[in-house]
C-alpha cells in the first residue's frame, strides 16, 4: 500500500508507475547515479543555517550525552580483554551492502538508514559479522568441500535505527558488543553446545567482574529451546554453565515470545536484576540461518549474540550511583 506521501509524489511526476520505474526498472549504478545528482543539488540549496538546523533537530546526528567517552574506552579495553582467544576482534565499517538486514532477517528496511551507492548504514553488526564469516567459510569451502573449520569473530560497533525512540537522553545512534560464532554441522548438537557455552561464560565473566560490574546474584540466563531435539543438550549444558557461576540464576524459558520466528534451535537472555527493583534483557542471543543463505548452504551452522553496553553503562552507573 502506497503512503499518501508517495501517492502525492506519482501524482506531481504525472508518471503513474513512477515506484515501479525507480524501485524494479533501474539497474543499481542507474540508481546509484540518480540518487547522488538529486543530493549534489539539494545540498546546493542548502545555506549553513540550515545545517546547522538539521544539526539541532536530527535525532540521528547529536552526539552522545550521560555517558561519559573515558568509561565507554575502560570498559571496551576489559570486554576485548575478556575475549576467548579464538575470537578475532575486528573494527567494521560504518556502512554495509543493502538489505544486508532485511534480505536474511525479520528486519523491515524501514528500521535502517539508508544510504547511496547501494549501501545502508549498519543497523545491526552481528549480520554483518555473518557476512564477514560466510565470506571466510566461502574461502575455506573452496580449498576443503566439507570444511569443519570455525569462523569466531566480535565487535563492539555504534549502530543506528531508523525507528523512533521516546527515552530521554537516548539517541537514534548507541553502542553494542556483539560476537558471532560459524561454522558446520559436527552432529548430535556438537557445534551449538559448545559456541552457546563460548557466548554465554563470555557474557557472565564480562558482567560480574572488572569495571560497572554487578554481583552473579543479579544476574539471570532465560534459555528458550526451539526445538524440541535439543531440549537434553540444553539441560546438560545449563548444569555446566551453572557449575561455573553458581550465584546466577539459570533458568529454561519456554514463556519467551520474541524472536520465535527469527531463531533457530534455541536463543537466550540474559537479565540484570538492579538494585531499583528493574530487570533488564542487556543481551540477547541464538542460532540463526544467516550463512545458510548466504551461502546456500543447510549445512552451515550460526550463533550471533549482542550486548548493549552503552544501555548497560547508563542503567547500571544511574541504579549503583
């Protein structure tokens, strides 16, 4: 269905499959050029006022407030520090191919900032840490078919969405940790018990020690089976990881509603009980069919998980102040 915006725009143009022209009939340089000659000739129109307008009143462009820079480094310096060694930190571009969210996930394309030349600003790096990966299990596919070979790979990355936001202090721009773990099928559930156990001890020693650190006592897993064949792995898996840290609260959640239609297997909280009595999902993770599709490939295999450290730096400093 057509926005009256749009509707508004065909009937200007006189063009009445103008949409079908620009959005189907155009090839992506065609496209590519279109959208940077009507930029270079707005921008033209453009006086320093105005910017500075735009500057005042984007929600997308004011810098970030409450949240001091040094704490941002102090406690980015301890994630990476507390990385296992298999994963491979990289810095990412701040910009990534379009509908690099979309073409594989539940994401509308209306949540991400578009940009020209085909590209999208990133919206959400752990997909493009799946690019990343299915590019490097491309590679070690060529040299070996059924190359077992994992791809382990974090980032901490300043993401934008396109959708509003009604919290104060908050900006359409914030900061999150994020890991993902590739590779194949190993059987009998091999692969997802042991980058599940990776990601979630990583996740527990990052929160209860070192810098705006909270007691294990606060913490809470919710694990939400998926499917039904992994439910024993699950539990074994569970008991492990509760040897490890017996003061956090580790628990099967089969009330979880979100994320159903977009994580496979089996997908994860993990809560902060603060001392203002709130309860808050800092991270979220599970199994996802990303590479799958990217590389046409069922036997590929994906855990992706992210860490709202800039929410995590504000709610913890605001409850323990």
């Amino acid at each position: 269905m057509k926005s009256k915006i749009i509707e508004k725009i065909i009937h200007k143009s006189g063009i009445p499959h103008l949409l079908d022209l620009l959005a189907e009939d155009l090839s992506p340089s065609e496209w590519q050029s279109l959208l940077l000659a009507i930029a270079s000739r707005r921008a033209a129109k453009r006086s320093p006022a105005q910017v500075l307008e735009q500057y005042q009143s984007s929600r997308f462009v004011h810098p970030v407030r409450g949240v001091p820079k040094a704490q941002f480094q102090i406690f980015e310096e301890w994630a990476m520090q507390q990385l296992p060694t298999e994963f491979e930190s990289l810095l990412l571009s701040p910009l990534t191919p379009l509908a690099t969210c979309s073409s594989v996930a539940t994401v509308h394309q209306n949540k991400v900032l578009g940009a020209h030349r085909n590209l999208e600003v990133v919206a959400d790096a752990t997909n493009v840490l799946a690019l990343e990966a299915s590019l490097r299990r491309k590679l070690l596919l060529a040299k070996k078919p059924k190359n077992p070979q994992q791809v382990h790979l974090a980032t901490s990355h300043r993401h934008v969405r396109a959708q509003a936001l009604a919290m104060e202090g908050f900006t359409a721009h914030f900061q999150i940790q994020c890991m993902i773990s590739a590779g194949r099928d190993e059987g009998n559930w091999r692969f997802e018990e042991k980058t599940l156990y990776r990601h979630l001890t990583y996740y527990l020693r990052l929160l209860s020690d070192g810098p705006f650190q909270v007691s294990q006592e606060q913490l809470e897993v919710a694990l939400t089976v998926l499917s039904d064949a992994f439910q024993p792995t699950l539990e074994r898996l569970q008991e492990k990881v509760q040897q490890e840290f017996p003061s956090v609260k580790i628990r099967l959640a089969p009330e979880r509603t979100t994320g159903r239609n977009y994580y496979k297997v089996c997908c994860f909280y993990i809560y902060t009980h603060l001392e203002n009595g709130q309860a808050i999902p800092f991270c979220d993770g599970g199994f996802t069919d990303w590479t799958q599709q990217f590389l046409g490939n069922r036997k590929e295999r994906l855990l992706s998980s992210g860490f709202g450290s800039e929410l995590w730096l504000r709610l913890v400093k605001e409850a323990t102040q």
